[in-house]
C-alpha cells in the first residue's frame, strides 16, 4: 500500500565543517499544488545540522510529513561484504549510524573525523592514495540507477573536491542515528502507513523528472525554477529567486509530493531485504 502524507519536505544538506551551513537548505510543501517554502532555524540565520534533526522530529509529530534528504544513507557492503573490508564494523545500516556516531567528535554531528583519522585508508583524498579507481565502490541502487542511463554517482569513499559526497554522506549518518527513534528511515523501515517517514533522494532525479536536460540540473535563474516547477504541477515560487541550494530543495520537494503517490517507485524490483538492511535505496529509483 502506497503511504500517504499530509506535507513533504526536503532537505538539501551538507558535510562541511563547521557549526552553520550555508549549503544546507530546507523546503516543505502541503498537499496539493502550493509552491514548497523555505524554512528557517529559529533565530535566522544558516541552520546547523542539530537544527535540523530538531526541526525534523518536531515536524514530523506535527503532522504526517515525508523527508527526503540527498545523502548516501549507508556506503556500499553488498558487493564486497562489507562497509570497510579489513576493518570492525557493523553489517546492518541502523547499526553502522551508531557506529558512526560513537567514533566521531566532530561538532555538529560532522564526521570528517572518521574519513580523516579512523578509517582514513578507505578514502581517497588525493594522488599520494594511490589510484582512484581502486575507489570508486558503489551500492546497488547507484550501479541500477548509472546502467540505465541516469548518470555515475559519486562514491562515499571518493572525499576529494566540490562534487565529493563522503563527508555529507557520513555527517547524515550521525543524523539518522539521532532521528531514528522518532521517524523510521526507508527502507531499512518499512513505509508506515500513518505517520512520518525518511527517504533518501537525488535532487537531479528531480529535476530530470522536471525536464532539466541531463548535465543542467541546477536552476540559477527564476524563470527556469518555476519551469521546472510547472513540469512537477506546483505553482510558481514568488519573490525573489533562492540560491541553488533553495532551488533544489524546492523542485524536489514538489517532485516528492507528487512521486510518493507513485506505488511502483516504493517496490523497485532489485531492492531485495539485504539491500535494504544494508545499503538501502534511493527513493524513485526503479
């Protein structure tokens, strides 16, 4: 049975270090075809990732509200049979948040400390790693999503230049270890049938889903955010036009509102109970 939701919200996110985040952004819509809104910490400014988590659980007792966030929610372990060969750590998602959690101490739930310190050998930082292919290890959903022509997701072990995902990645898992308690995580959960749920997403699914052509998925001007917003049936965003990261969260949580009513993108026919234990899944993947 396909859940259903009474508001959406997305989450463009961030690993960098630090306490506030200018690349963090988060957007929520109500039912319907309201243009998603930026919302705001308490007391202005940039969010920290804890105001997030915060903001999170108050929300999603508010009302029943779908997440979704662009970070990897576990690093790859079908294929080699592990999250970090050679090295301790657990083999299920749930567990590895905790694992996570207890080794790093980075402020605001950061996790540069892990890809830095404890399990450096794993990540490829630069040349003196050796050769970056020897890198580049990906969950099911990311081999799926590159076969069919979707694009070459980053890796979690790739921690090198503006496009890596690993510290984001690893800070999210602090994140999702603090909010599991409140919210069940997709599909490491099963879909509630009331109640708030988390998922992970692509924000480029979204816009090529709103006819941003494939290598183009950022939106920097106004014109182009409310069409890709007409594409997704929402109204236009008024005012003055958000930066990237705003732009994103709102075309994606639009998109959301209208995919999660999709029964086929929540039973993605590779997504079997180990992957979904251990890498989990990419909302609108299939």
């Amino acid at each position: 049975m396909t859940p259903r939701f009474d508001r959406y919200a997305v989450i463009d996110w961030s690993g960098a270090k630090g306490s506030r985040h200018k690349g963090i952004a988060v957007a929520l819509c109500e039912k319907g075809d309201a243009v998603p809104l930026l919302q705001h910490p308490e007391g202005g400014g940039f969010w920290s990732r804890r105001a997030v988590a915060d903001w999170l659980i108050r929300t999603a007792r508010e009302a029943p509200t779908l997440f979704g966030f662009d970070f990897s929610f576990a690093p790859p372990y079908v294929a080699r049979r592990s999250y970090l060969p050679g090295d301790e750590a657990p083999d299920s998602g749930p567990a590895f948040w905790a694992y996570v959690e207890s080794i790093c101490d980075d402020d605001d739930l950061g996790a540069a400390s892990l890809l830095e310190r404890a399990h450096r050998r794993h990540f490829y930082f630069g040349k003196a790693d050796g050769v970056k292919a020897d890198y580049m290890h990906n969950r099911a959903c990311e081999a799926h999503y590159n076969a069919q022509g979707g694009g070459k997701p980053s890796t979690v072990y790739d921690a090198i230049g503006a496009a890596q995902v690993a510290k984001a990645s690893f800070a999210g898992m602090r994140l999702l270890h603090h909010v599991h308690a409140h919210v069940p995580i997709w599909p490491f959960d099963p879909p509630p049938l009331t109640g708030s749920l988390i998922v992970e997403i692509y924000t480029s699914i979204a816009a090529r889903a709103a006819g941003r052509p494939k290598g183009r998925a950022k939106m920097r001007d106004l014109a182009a955010l409310n069409d890709a917003l007409f594409a997704v049936e929402s109204q236009p965003h008024p005012g003055l036009p958000p930066d990237d990261h705003g732009a994103d969260a709102i075309l994606t949580a639009a998109w959301l509102r209208r995919a999660a009513l999709r029964p086929g993108l929540w039973t993605p026919a590779p997504l079997d109970a180990e992957i979904a234990a251990t890498e989990g899944w990419t909302f609108g993947i299939i």
